[in-house]
C-alpha cells in the first residue's frame, strides 16, 4: 500500500463531506422548488419529505417547531416552494435540506423577492420598533391613500361617518395595482407631506393631530405587490405624519405593514383603530363627570368639615367669647368671695357676741371709757378742722381761673375773678389794684 495515500473511515468521510457542504454559501440560504413526494409526520412532530423533479429528487426534513407556525402543510403531489438550508446528517450519511418554510409553487418567486428585500430592509432598521410613532386619539384630518372606485375607500368612509364624524377623511387617489402603482402610490404620499399645513388648517387649528391611512382591498400575492415596492416602504418610512397600513384581508402581509407605524388587518379594520367609537366616546364621559360630580361631592364635603373644624377653633379663640368666660369667671369668684366674706363676718359677729357675753363687767366700763376717750378725741379734731376755723369767721379766697387758693395779694392782679367760702356758702368777687388799698 502507497503510504501517500490516506484511508479515511466512514465517519471521516461524511465529515468531510458534511464540512465541504457547509462551507458552500448558496447553500447556506436557498430556495427549492418541487413535487411533494410521500409524506411521514415521526412521533416527535418532524415532517420528512423528498422535493422532486423529471430529473432528481432531494431529501427534506421540516421540524416540528417550524412546521406548527406555518399556515401551509405539504402534502404528496403538490408543488411547493421551500427555504432552508442543505446539510449532511452523517449518521446516515444522507444529504438532506432542512426546511424552515414552505409554500405552494405558485407563489413562489414573488415570496423569494419578498423574504429577499424584507430582509435587507430589515438590516437596515427600517422596522425597528422603536421608530414606530404612536397615533393620535381624535385625529382631526386623516388622509387616506387609496384607488377612489375601489371599496376600500368607501368602507373607510362609512367607518368614518358611523364612528367619528368630526374627524376630516380626505382622499389622495392614487393606483393601487398594476404596472405603475408603486410611483403612484409615492407620489401620494409626497402630495401629503406637501400640503400637511392644509390640511390641519381645515377649520381647526395649525397643530391639529393628523395621520394617513394606506388602504386597499384584498387580491392575490400579484395584485398586492405594489405595496412590498422598495420605493413604497421607504416613502412611508420617510413620511411626515404617522401611517397606518390597511392593506388586503386579514391574512395577507406586504413590507408595507412592517413599514408602518401601525398594521391593521383590512381597510375596515384601519379606520376603527384611528379613531374612537362615539357612543364608547360619550358612555366614557358620562362615566367620567359621575366621577367628578362624586368627588366634587365628596371634596365639598371633607372642605365643609375642615371649615367647621377652623370655625369651632376661631370661636374658642375669639375675644369676645373669651372675655365672655372671663367675665363670667370673675363674677364667680366674685360670688365665692362674697359668700366667704359672708361667712367670716357672721362668725366674727358670733365671736364678738361670745365674748360680749365672757367680759366681766369692769371690762365693759373700760370699753365704754375708751369709747367716750375717742369721741372726746374726734370733737377736738373737729375743733382744729377748716369748718370750725370758718365758723369762727374765716373765709378760704381762691382764683376762679384755676381754683388755687389766694396766700398773698401778689397772686391776684386788679380785675381777677375770686370765689370766696365762708362757713354757710360761697360767694364770687373781683380783685381791685392791691396797690390802691388803704395803709
């Protein structure tokens, strides 16, 4: 044996073979179109399948966590379209594309495009939530991009005129199928974004809130491509207002429903999202003014009680009452004290009365001798006292400007008035000229 020559095993050789595969890029991502062939769903869910032709056939296993998400199940003679990626199990040695979505045949180029471009455009952030901005709730002016024959934009109209008729719809026509609606619907969006100002000015005010709707009724993948158009998505990226996209039936997707600020999932369905329902609208405020006419009760309420409580304090605190309490504190004082001087005199009287009735008669002689001592004492008082000097003919002079008793001649000028008393009376005069009375 030629020692440059290398015998691999079997498990060597599926490596090799497995390594070789998996360095291939285009094998990495990739579309295949076939025949189903038969079909065997394992115990644990897996789907295994060959995709054939008039000249080969391929191997397929789907797992069970791919296969339960998608709405399309192969079955044996159908043609499909399948994604996923070519690999070796080198258990067996088998070469085997594992699928993560499949698809029928007839579809199968427009959804190739579709992952195609929804992914680069994906890389790009362009669906990033966080660029996504929020509607407002009672928009005044909504502009709706949509075909004006097509029933999408009549039913957008009677959602409008059922729900909330102060919201302004306005319709920007543009071609929403064929050979030239993805430049239509553009130019739309850009006619929008031109006359925003006009828009919001209708009747209201500069910043009234506004949106667009992109609307369109349901059709095949063909029909609906207008709106996975590259130029379409980044318009409605690049778009001044916020925009909901209406498009198709509930089942159908286009790039344009990620581009969006919000997805709804028919025409009809956008138009209730953008605006409130009126009788929800009213019921919503009639509840809400119960609510304020309740608290509003119940504040008045709890303001009543503080004011009483404020009230009761300034009344304990007004003057008025409390020199009232004072007064009526001071008269009962007043009262006790009276009663008290009541009952002390009545007991120095009975004290008194006691010993009246104790003294010896010698001691009374010497009462009635000190008594006869003080009245002698108060007559000869009463003697050196001003009546007594008037009686004996004396008068007081005093000036009857101030009432000062006249001393001396000099305190009086000719013509002052004087008041003189005598012992029974009072008397006025008139001073002459001290100077001209006699020697």
């Amino acid at each position: 044996m030629d020692s440059g020559f290398r015998i691999l095993s079997v498990g060597e050789a599926a490596r090799a073979i497995a390594t070789t595969v998996r360095a291939d890029e285009q094998l990495r991502d990739l579309w295949v179109e076939g025949e189903v062939g038969r079909v065997t769903i394992s115990s644990a869910g897996h789907a295994y399948f060959a995709l054939k032709d008039d000249r080969a056939q391929l191997q397929c296993v789907w797992f069970r966590d791919d296969r339960v998400r998608s709405p399309f199940q192969p079955q044996t003679g159908l043609r499909v379209v399948a994604h996923g990626r070519v690999d070796v199990y080198e258990a067996q040695g088998a070469l085997q594309l594992y699928v993560d979505s499949i698809q029928p045949s007839g579809v199968g180029d427009f959804a190739i495009r579709f992952e195609q471009l929804k992914a680069k455009l994906a890389a790009e952030g362009l669906f990033g939530s966080e660029r996504k901005r929020p509607l407002p709730q009672r928009p005044a002016v909504v502009a709706v991009v949509s075909s004006p024959s097509g029933a999408a934009w009549k039913d957008v109209c009677q959602v409008f005129a059922r729900r909330w008729p102060l919201t302004r719809v306005v319709l920007v026509a543009c071609q929403v199928q064929g050979d030239g609606a993805p430049e239509s619907i553009v130019r739309a969006l850009r006619r929008i974004e031109r006359h925003v100002g006009q828009l919001t000015e209708a009747g209201r005010a500069a910043d009234a809130p506004a949106l667009t709707i992109v609307a369109r009724g349901g059709g095949s993948a063909e029909d609906l491509w207008a709106f996975n158009d590259e130029r379409v998505v980044r318009a409605i990226v690049a778009h001044t207002l916020p925009v909901v996209s209406g498009v198709g039936h509930e089942v159908d997707v286009t790039l344009t429903d990620f581009a969006a600020d919000v997805r709804a999932a028919t025409p009809t369905a956008a138009a209730e999202l953008v605006v409130p329902d009126r009788a929800e609208f009213a019921s919503a405020l009639a509840r809400g003014a119960e609510r304020m006419r309740v608290a509003g009760g119940r504040a008045v309420v709890a303001a009543l009680r503080e004011l009483e409580a404020e009230r009761r304090v300034l009344d304990r605190l007004n003057p008025a009452a409390r020199l009232a309490a004072s007064r009526q504190l001071a008269g009962d004082l007043l009262d006790r004290a009276t009663r008290a001087l009541r009952v002390r005199l009545a007991n120095v009287s009975a004290a008194e009365d006691r010993l009246a009735a104790a003294l010896p008669s010698i001691a009374l002689r010497l009462l009635g001798e000190r008594r006869a001592a003080l009245a002698e004492a108060a007559a000869a008082l009463g003697v050196l006292g001003p009546q007594a000097t008037l009686e004996r003919g004396y008068g007081i002079v005093r000036r009857a400007a101030d009432d000062a008793i006249v001393r001396d001649p000099a305190e009086v000028s000719a013509g002052s008035r004087l008041r003189i008393r005598v012992a029974r009376g009072e008397f006025p005069a008139t001073a002459d000229d001290p100077r001209s009375a006699p020697g």
